[in-house]
C-alpha cells in the first residue's frame, strides 16, 4: 500500500489547472493504484492527484461504500437543486465550513485502459465528484465559500500547524 504525502494550503500545485492524462501506460497505473489506496484510509472521501503533488486531471473517491477513480473527469450534469453541506479537505486540515454544492452530479472521464466511465451521485457522493474535479481546476472548497466565510478559513488556517508546510 502506497501512501503519499499530501500537499496543503499554500502549495501552488493546488491552485493549478491540471493537464489531461494523454499516456495510459504502468504510469498511470501506479498513480491510480496510489489514489486508491490513499482515499481509503479512516475519514476521507476523495483525493486528488495535485493533493499528492500530481499535475493530472485524476481522482478517486470512496463514499458509502463505494470506492472508485476517474482520469479525465468532467461534470456533464449538476442538478439544479443545491444544498448548503459541510466540507472539508484534506489539504486544508481541521476545517470545516458549509459549501453550496449540488445535490447530483454526473461525471464522465475514462478508466486506465482509456475505456469510457461514468459516475452519478447523490448527497455527500455528489459533493465528492463535484470537490475532487475543483482540484483538478485548480480550486479549493475555499473558493467558493461566501466572502465571510473565506475571511474565517483563514483566520483559523493561519493557527494551524500545517499553514506554513508546502
């Protein structure tokens, strides 16, 4: 099992676009093999590539049950119903705050063999697709918190051991 170290707030490989995946070969294959077995450890949801330093639009997600990966993952659906859902990240550790997320997402993208895949969730399954692909963005959850809320992540970021590691 393959765990690597996660990059925090402040890396600016986190608030970089991702480049899509274009070789599908033992490469590709190892970081996956890496992304799931990082995203199973207690009290994670999802990780994303550039949160272990990884320039490539790649997740994985293990939600109820479900544990999976995308490579090349783009939202083709939101439901316009919306919630207000605390989230976290493992890249900003220790905080939470109440994020606008749909309460449906569809994610299209591709498996290690560069064979089409297609991921549809609801409630916190949806939240997980619609945060890991922000990564691949170049976004944080921070990002779209509302003005006043943004000022308080970094009032509590700024306290925090992890603020100053990159």
């Amino acid at each position: 099992m393959a765990v690597r170290e996660l990059r925090y707030f402040g890396d600016p490989v986190l608030k970089t676009v991702s480049d899509p995946v274009t070789r599908f070969d033992k490469t590709i294959e190892s970081l996956v093999t890496d992304l799931l077995d990082g995203v199973k450890l207690p009290g994670r949801a999802g990780l994303a590539a550039p949160q272990i330093g990884v320039n490539l639009r790649v997740f994985s997600y293990h939600v109820e049950g479900l544990t999976g990966y995308v490579i090349n993952p783009e939202i083709v659906e939101l439901s316009e119903e919306t919630h207000e859902i605390d989230e976290g990240c493992l890249s900003v550790p220790e905080l939470w705050f109440p994020t606008v997320r749909a309460k449906r997402a569809l994610v299209r993208g591709v498996d290690v063999k560069n064979e089409p895949i297609e991921v549809e969730g609801f409630g916190v399954l949806a939240q997980a697709l619609q945060h890991e692909t922000d990564h691949l963005d170049g976004l944080l959850y921070l990002d779209r918190l509302t003005t006043e809320r943004k000022k308080q992540a970094m009032r509590e970021a700024r306290d925090k051991d992890w603020f100053w590691r990159r």
